[in-house]
C-alpha cells in the first residue's frame, strides 16, 4: 500500500538522550515535511525538504536535525532530548507545489 | 505575521448541517486546504479551494472567498464518525502550508 511510513509509532525517552524518528515514502514524492502537533497549538513545522539533497527550517527547526539522501527517506533527529520536545510528531509528503500533503500515522515522543 | 483562525470547538446534532468557518491573513495565497483528523490518527485530505466559490464532495463542501479572506466546511446530514478535529490550511506564497489550530467538531445523536 502506498503511503508513508513512521518508526517508531511511540517511544518514551530519557532527557538528553539522541533519538531519531523515521520517516520512508513510496510515492517518489519531491517535497517532505516534519511537523510536531500540540494540544491547542496546530500543527508547527519543523524541517522541511524540497528535493533530494535539498533541506530548510520550518517554524520551529531548534533542538531537531534533518537529512535527505534519496528520494525516499527524511529522518528527524533529536540531538539531545528534553522535556518539551514531548509531542506527536507527523511527517509529510507531496508531489510539489498546490497539491496536498499525505501523513504518515505519527509518532508520539514523551521525552521524560 | 501569517494567521489562521478557526473556532476552537462546536457541537451539532446527528443528521444536521454543520458550517466551520475559517478566516486567513498570509503572505501570498496558493489555495486552502481542509483536513479531517480524527483522535489518535493523522490528518487526511478533505478539499482543496484555489478559485472564489463553492466546492462540492458528497456530503461536503468548501467554500472560498479570496476578496474576504474566508473560508467554509459546510457538513451535511452529519453522521457520528464526523466526529474529528477539522483543520484548514493556505498555502502561502512559498507554497508551505499554514495551518490553523484545528476546530473540534462533537456530534451528539
């Protein structure tokens, strides 16, 4: 089934730990997105990638790194876990500019 | 500063109609979006609104003033599942979403 793939699906997390999130799409999307979600606050952007080899900051890029070597992978990176980096992380795809974006079913990170 | 508003939460009844309004101030505009998402689950896509007027999907439509910054997710013959939080979306000048903070919908029977 094509879609987007997020691993893992929840972890709880010690504070100043490094963890990586996991994003893989099959569609052969250009563009990726990492979004975090909060109650009350909407979805926030953290990194973004246009293209293969190709990265940008989002809203709310601090404490997070990503990478884009292929087409297909986007993982976001927690260099050094803290407390308010507990959240549902989301990441997104699409074909490019006016089109919509496809979820992967999210991670739920509680970092303690 | 870019902002999207949409009401915080609503309540309507089992086979009623249901209108959720969204207003936007961005920099630029590449078209609207609404999105269902459902507890616990990821958004999905509902419609898209580049051009003034009304978009119609089954029991769903949008509706998209460019002029007056204003949108509409209009909800017919409501159905318990539509129970979600509806999140509208423009795409901005930079073609990245802007997202509102979503509207609660409840549906009672």
């Amino acid at each position: 089934i094509a879609g987007i793939t997020q691993v893992p699906t929840s972890q709880i997390l010690a504070a100043g730990r490094r963890m990586t999130l996991r994003c893989t799409q099959d569609m052969r999307h250009n563009a990726m997105y990492w979004y975090r979600q909060d109650l009350g606050l909407g979805l926030r952007l953290i990194h973004y990638s246009n293209t293969a080899g190709t990265t940008g900051k989002g809203e709310v890029p601090d404490g997070y790194s990503v990478s884009r070597a292929n087409t297909d992978d986007f993982p976001l990176t927690l260099a050094s876990a803290v407390p308010s980096q507990t959240s549902v992380y989301f990441c997104a795809s699409s074909e490019g500019t006016g089109d919509g974006y496809t979820f992967g079913s999210g991670t739920r990170l509680t970092v303690v | 500063g870019q902002n999207i508003d949409q009401p915080t939460e609503m309540t309507a009844t089992e086979g009623a109609i249901v209108q959720i309004n969204c207003t936007y101030q961005t920099s630029g505009f590449n078209g609207l979006f609404w999105y269902q998402q459902h507890a616990g689950e990821a958004p999905t896509f509902l419609s898209y609104n580049v051009l003034d007027g009304l978009e119609e999907k089954g029991r769903f439509s949008s509706f998209l003033s460019r002029s007056k910054g204003y949108s509409y997710l209009l909800l017919k013959e409501l159905q318990m599942k539509d129970s979600a939080s509806y999140l509208c979306a423009v795409l901005d000048s930079n073609y990245q979403l802007i997202w509102g903070a979503g509207t609660k919908l409840i549906i009672k029977p």
